[in-house]
C-alpha cells in the first residue's frame, strides 16, 4: 500500500507537483519475457509481478485501474484453455477494465501473500459465471490474441533490452503552420522550380560521386590483387621440388599466402570491430531498413563510409569468400544522405546549402536513389539498380522518384564507364561495372526442351539457398551467442582467412589438373607440377579475385576443368562463403553465391557431357549462368531485377530473358518454402523492427483497442514548461498527442487536436520559446529553426531549465502537427496496417467518438513478440 501511495500522483497533472522531485517516482524494472513461457506462468510472472496502481481522478474522484508502469501482458489462446479458465471477453473481444480491475486491485502489494493470492486473482479474470462465458467456436478457429499494457511499461521494458536501439523515422511531413507559411512563399514565388532543379541536380552529384568511389576501391583492389598473386605465382613456380631444384619448398610459399591473406584481413577487422561496427557485412539490409522507416544508429555517417571502402578493400585483397558489389549499395546511400543535407555533422560545417532538404520524407528519396546508383557501379546495370531499388530496398514509391532513380542510376553507370575503360586504356568503352562477366563471344540460345532443365536449376539453387541460409543463420546466432569479444571478433576473421588459405593449398598439392596454355584467360598460370607449357587449374580458381574466377566459369572453353576439380571447389566454397557472411568484416554475399551456382552448373553441364557426349546444347557457360542465377534466387530470393542485372552484366540477348525468369521464379518458390532470404534473416536476427508488406497472422481479425497502448502522455496545446521538461525526462516517447478540452487534470482523455514530436519540443526548451516571450522569437521563428539542427538533435539533457522559466508556458499552435492521423478504437488492424505502410507513418492516433484520445499506436506494435 506504501508503493501504491507514492504513485497516485502519475499521470496528473504536474502543474500541482512542480517542486517535487522526479526522485519520488521509483524506477520500474521490467524483464523480458520468454516467448516460449506457457500461458499460466506468464501471467503470474508479468501480470502479478507488480499490480496496477488506482489513480484517483482530480475531477470525478473515481477510482480507475492505472497500467502505465504496472504490464499486465495476457497472451492466450482460448481454444487452448483448460476447464475452469474461460475468459470473459467485452465486445471488443478483451477483458473489460472493470473485470481486470476488480481482479487485480484485490491483492495487496509487496508480500508474500500477494504472491499466493495471485492465481485466485487471475482466476478471477479467466473464470466467470456460466452465463458470461463466450460461444464456442468452430474446430480449427482461433480467437485472437488479446494483450493488457501501456505505453509506458513497453517502452521502459525495451529500454531495458539492451537489443532494442532502434527508433522510427519521421516520413509523415510535420504540416503545421510554419510548414504552411513556407508553402505559402514557394506558391507566391519561383521557389518550388527552383527546389526542383536543385532536386535534379542532387541525384546527378549523387551518381557522379558513388561512381568515383566505386572506381577508387576497384583500381585499388586489382592493383593490390595483382601484385599479390603475381608473387605467389613466382615464389610457388621457385619453389615446387624437381631435380634442377631439390631444395624446393612449398611450405615457403603456402606461409606466404597465410601473411598475405591474414594481414589485410586483421586489419579489416579490426577497424569495423573497433572503429564502426555497422560497416559489417554488405549493408544491404540496413539500408533496407532505413527506407522501411527503422533510424540504424550511424549507418549513413561519413566515418562509416570511410570504414567500409577501407574494409571492402583489405576484405577482398586477403581473399575472403566475398565481393565489393554488396557494399557498394551500402556506399551509394551513405553519399545520398551526405550530398543531400548540404552539410556533415561528423565535421561540423553547414555548408548553408539544400536547406529545404533537411528533413527524414526527403533524406528518404535520396537515400533511395544512392542505392540504386551504388548497384548500377556495381553491375553496370542502371535499370537492375532502379529494379532492385523497387523490388528489395524501397518500401515507399512514386512515379517522379522513378526518373530520378533511373537518372542517378545512368550517371553512375556512365561515370564508372569511362573513368575504367581510361585506366584499362579501352577506347570503346565497355568496362561497365566493378561486376564485369565479360561478353558472351556467341549468342546464348537454347531450345525449349531445355525449359525443364532451367526448371530442375532452379529448384535446385532454392534447396541449395535455403540450406546456406540455414547454415549460415544457426551460425551466426552460434557467433552472437559465445563471440563476444571484439578482440574475439578479429581473431575469427583471421582464423576463417587462415582456413581458407589452407583448403585451397591442400587443394592445389592433391588434385593435378594441367592443361595446356593459352586455352585458360588466367593472368596468373601456375605451373607447379605440370609439364612445359602447362598450368594448373586448380591453382588457376584461387590465385584471383573471385570476381575473375566467374568471369573464367563463364567463358572457359570446355574441358578446362577436372569434374573433380569443380567438385571439390564447390563444396570449399560453399561452405568458406557460409562462415564468410557474418564476420566483423565489409563484405558483400552476391559474389560468393554467384560463383558457387557457377561452379556447380557448370559441374552439372560437364557431367552430362560425360554421360551424353551427343548433346551439343549442354554450353558449360549457358549452364555456369544458369546456375548462378539459380544460387542467387535461392540465397537472396531476388527476381525481376536479378534477371536485369545478369542480362546487363554479361550482355546477353534479351531472348535469354525467358529461362533465366524461369530459373530464378523456380529458385525463389522453393527457398520461400523453407525459409526468407538471407537479407530478411538478417533483419530479423539483429531484431530491427522493420515492417513487412503484410501484417502477420497473428493479428488478423483485431481491432486498434487490441493492440493500441493506453493511457498516453499526453501535452495541453498550451502547457507549463515545467510539465513538457519532467516528461521528456521521464519518458523515452518520441511522440504526443496535444489535447485541449481537458477535464479536470486528466490530460490522457483530452480531446485531440494535433501530435508533437519530442524532438521538436527539446528545440522549443532549447531556444525558449515561450508564450510569456513570443515578441522576440515570433518573427524570427520558420521551419529552418527545426531544420538546423538535423538530423542530430539535441538530448533533453542539453536542456537547462531555471527556476524563473519553469511557470512558463508553451503554446503548441504553430509547431504541433494539426492534422494527425488517427483511427478509432474499432478500426481493423489491416487497415491501420495498411495506414502505416502507406504513408511511412511513425505514430497513430487512435479516438473514440468524442475525438478523445483512447490510445496510440506505433510500429512496435505491429510486431509479434
């Protein structure tokens, strides 16, 4: 009872208390809960663990059951429920307030016979008379869940979660009247054409600058890749034991190898380990989840651009089973967000430029746009980049974002084009992409009883996708389990690098595969044990880029290659790629997947040779292309624009289009049934909480009052300073419903009549704007106020409030949003689902009919814990 007595005052009005300390209201701890606790413990432990307090309203002096710090998280299954545990349900398909109240306010807190009482008292919740028991269902029908909480406890119970350091983004435009006015001077003057061309002409420097890095780490990687395999060629053709050499040692140049391959890689490492962990991995999926509207702390800084050029490029150097392309996407939406701001936090200089930009709905586009470019320098495929910028990375699209795209994408392709093919001294320009297959010397046909063959492909690169993700996942999940230690970190990347290097030299030393030279394009071929004017080509598939090792799989003449040669090289590989992807290093998955469904298509093709040496149709590269098309379908689940960027990549004819359609649909059905592809596994183990195209099943046939959280911090369209200070201190929400109409003190049932953001008011307490001063900041005050200071805003911390400002008043007219979008209590969750994908939204007002607020909804909600 002593608890409950400290807690009467919350949520009423602070204006009563503004001496009081925030000391007096004790901190509520929250622990998670176990997703797999049965439905009894579940409530006894989150339910009873602390019971509601009562709130007595200022008004009316009644007594009502107050959640706000006290979970009461009831999650069950009522076709699952035993005899003598039916669960009276409201209209609403929920407990009614008045049921749970009497339950729980019945048991006295903090004692042990609390704790005994607590079935009884949950029993009074899920048992009732026989009359208010609700009709059976049908076998097979499940009622939905239902959930009792606030806002508040779920809020204090992530931030207690230490997994939980995500936020959303602000894509609904704040309309409030210093937005109008500046809409009002763009309609009266040239303004709207000149932010137009100054649009235009962002994506154009956007293009133009991700090409040049895209060049920069390509010139760098082959420049350092050649000297490193040119030496390895000549310390192991210097040292392979015959009799003008008995002295020979390999063991020189396999320790070589090691500190070539170890030394890049640690360095790699290291930096992303200690320097920006986000560089880790392609990028893809974090980006994704910034255009799905998820903040990822510091994923388009400078610093981290920085990290994973230099991270790409020790990465690829020390020969990890990965490619620089999936970065480059990554790199493309750091520069769009950069160029875009006109300045950089990171350095602190305001360039005063692009100031109208300045804002998460147009940071969004340009983002966008950045990813695109960054595929299109890396394949070479401008429309792949647009089609892959619509089908895996935007969650919000429009006709005019189409063209800027498609431009950017162009730029960037074209940029990147006659930067290499003037370092490559080709006067042709056909050096398109970081990606480049080559071009195919005869056209690709094929014959349509070949269509089940593409078929089988396809189903065989999903079965092969779905076990590399698995494998790939359980591992990962095995890594943030026990690797901890970024020292740890480092030294599993080295140890993987060190594997690797040892696998492809136990390789080369057992299997003699010579063949003669001038049949093979390898720069660097390996005579080892072979006879004169012979190489190796099993030293050949190591000793380059694995970019180069496809290019060879592609266009090597057949009978290049031992079958067991390719076998013995897909089964490293595919199992190298799988403990590669995940690392505390900047590296992409496309290659990877792309060289092992080459090496085993091609396998295949050789085998039926073997076994048909009369089917002139079985091409080794027809079949290499379809075979990378069929891994990547099956790793990465991509269709449309994974068929437009291979046709761009390798220049062959549209004809072609068909089977590889064909092969990638088959792949991706077949994946899909086993599991997501790997850049949504990705997601889901870094828990962000990222919004899919449809809401999950677990939600189907509820209603907002099921999933919304009540009572809200709510703030009076004019309030004390004072009040907007303590509950930016005490509470983490970065969203407020302002109400008027309020009745007594009870400001979470006031009347709706705008939402202001928590960032917004710090920058009101931070520049004082207040009503007793409003002659001195009226007319200096615009939307550029707010727009200055982002995207890095201040923390209430920053704030100082003296003691003559704290009887200050705030007016909320001119910065609220006065048209919120809201829904009322007995909307369906799909169709506020479909609200928050539609227009990118990060809070939902939810209204009973008198317009009161009964509770909000956020994206958090949508996910099923």
């Amino acid at each position: 009872m002593k608890r409950q007595k400290e807690d009467k005052k919350y949520l009423v009005d602070l204006e009563e208390n503004s001496q009081t300390s925030t000391d007096e209201y004790p901190e509520k701890i929250f622990k998670p809960i176990d997703d797999d606790m049965e439905d009894e413990e579940l409530v006894t432990k989150q339910g009873i663990r602390e019971p509601p307090t009562t709130v007595m309203n200022a008004g009316s002096k009644q007594l009502d059951t107050h959640q706000n710090n006290r979970t009461v998280n009831i999650e069950n299954r009522l076709d699952a429920v035993p005899a003598g545990r039916s669960v009276p349900l409201s209209n609403s398909g929920a407990p009614t307030k008045q049921q749970a109240s009497a339950a729980m306010l019945s048991i006295p807190s903090g004692s042990q016979q609390s704790q005994q009482q607590a079935p009884a008292a949950i029993s009074n919740i899920h048992s009732g008379s026989q009359q208010q028991q609700p009709p059976s269902r049908p076998r097979g029908q499940q009622n939905p869940t239902f959930r009792l909480r606030s806002r508040t406890s779920a809020i204090n119970e992530s931030l207690a979660n230490k997994r939980d350091i995500y936020e959303s983004l602000d894509y609904d435009v704040c309309e409030n009247v210093l937005f109008q006015k500046e809409q009002e001077r763009i309609i009266s003057t040239r303004f709207s054409l000149r932010k137009d061309v100054l649009r235009w002409i962002i994506f154009i420097q956007i293009g133009i600058i991700t090409a040049l890095i895209a060049c920069a780490i390509d010139i760098v990687i082959e420049e350092l890749s050649a000297r490193k395999y040119e030496f390895l060629k000549h310390s192991v053709d210097a040292n392979v034991p015959h009799a003008d050499n008995p002295t020979g040692d390999l063991v020189l140049p396999y320790l070589y190898w090691l500190g070539l391959s170890m030394a890049p890689v640690a360095i790699g490492a290291a930096m992303v380990t200690y320097l920006e962990p986000i560089t880790a991995g392609s990028g893809i999926p974090q980006v994704k989840c910034y255009l799905n509207g998820v903040k990822v702390p510091r994923i388009v800084r400078i610093k981290t651009l920085a990290v994973k050029s230099i991270g790409v490029i020790t990465s690829v150097v020390g020969g990890l089973a990965g490619g620089k392309e999936g970065p480059m996407i990554h790199a493309g939406a750091v520069v769009a967000a950069g160029i875009s701001q006109g300045k950089s936090t990171t350095f602190i200089k305001d360039f005063r430029i692009f100031k109208a930009f300045r804002d998460d709905h147009e940071k969004r586009d340009f983002v966008l746009g950045g990813a695109a470019a960054g595929v299109s320098a890396a394949f070479g495929s401008p429309i792949g980049g647009m089609l892959f910028s619509l089908e895996e990375a935007a969650s919000f699209w429009n006709q005019n974002l189409i063209w800027r795209t498609l431009v950017a994408s162009i730029i960037s392709s074209f940029t990147l084009n006659i930067v290499l093919s003037a370092y490559h001294g080709l006067s042709n320009f056909t050096f398109t992409g970081l990606f480049n297959l080559g071009k195919f010397e005869q056209p690709l046909a094929f014959d349509y009883y070949e269509l089940p063959i593409f078929m089988a492909f396809g189903v065989t690169g999903g079965i092969f996708g779905a076990l590399w993700n698995m494998f790939n996942t359980k591992i990962n999940k095995f890594r943030s389990r026990f690797i901890k230690y970024k020292f740890a970190k480092v030294m599993e990347a080295v140890l993987v690098a060190m594997i690797g290097v040892s696998l492809a030299c136990i390789m080369i030393y057992l299997i003699n595969d010579c063949r003669p030279l001038g049949n093979d394009p390898t720069d660097y071929p390996t005579q080892l044990f072979c006879e004169d004017n012979e190489y190796n080509a099993v030293a050949a598939l190591w000793f380059q880029t694995p970019e180069a090792t496809v290019r060879s799989l592609f266009h090597d003449p057949p009978g290049s290659h031992k079958i067991l040669t390719l076998a013995v090289f897909t089964l490293i590989y595919y199992l190298l790629s799988c403990f590669t992807f995940g690392l505390n290093v900047s590296l992409g998955v496309f290659i990877p997947t792309a060289l092992v469904g080459a090496a085993w298509g091609r396998l295949v093709a050789m085998v039926a040779f073997y076994m048909f040496p009369d089917a002139v149709f079985l091409n080794p590269g027809k079949y290499a292309l379809i075979g990378a098309a069929a891994n990547l379908g099956g790793v990465l689940r991509m269709t449309i624009s994974l068929t437009v960027i291979l046709m761009e990549t390798t220049g062959i004819e549209t004809s072609f289009f068909f089977p590889l359609i064909i092969t990638l649909i088959s792949a991706k059905w077949v994946g899909d049934y086993f599991n997501e592809g790997i850049y949504d596994i990705q997601v889901k183990i870094n828990h962000v909480p990222m919004l899919p195209w449809e809401p999950l099943p677990h939600y189907m046939g509820l209603k907002a009052s099921n999933i919304m959280s009540s009572p809200v911090v709510c703030i009076k369209l004019i309030d004390k300073s004072k009040y907007i200070f303590d509950i930016l201190h005490r509470y983490q929400h970065n969203g407020f419903p302002v109400v008027e109409d309020v009745e007594g003190n009870d400001r979470s049932s006031g009347r709706v009549c705008g939402i202001i953001l928590r960032s917004q008011l710090i920058v009101i307490l931070l520049k004082s704007l207040y009503e007793e001063k409003k002659r001195f900041w009226f007319n200096e005050t615009s939307i550029q106020t707010f727009r200055d200071v982002y995207p890095r805003y201040p923390s209430i911390d920053n704030v100082r409030l003296h003691g003559d400002k704290e009887n200050y008043t705030v007016n909320l007219d001119i910065f609220m949003n006065p048209s919120p979008v809201c829904s009322r209590e007995h909307d369906s969750v799909q169709k506020i689902f479909n609200k928050f994908r539609a227009l990118g939204l990060r809070h939902l007002i939810v209204v009973n009919r008198e317009n009161r607020v009964a509770g909000i909804i956020t994206r958090k909600d949508f996910l099923h814990k």
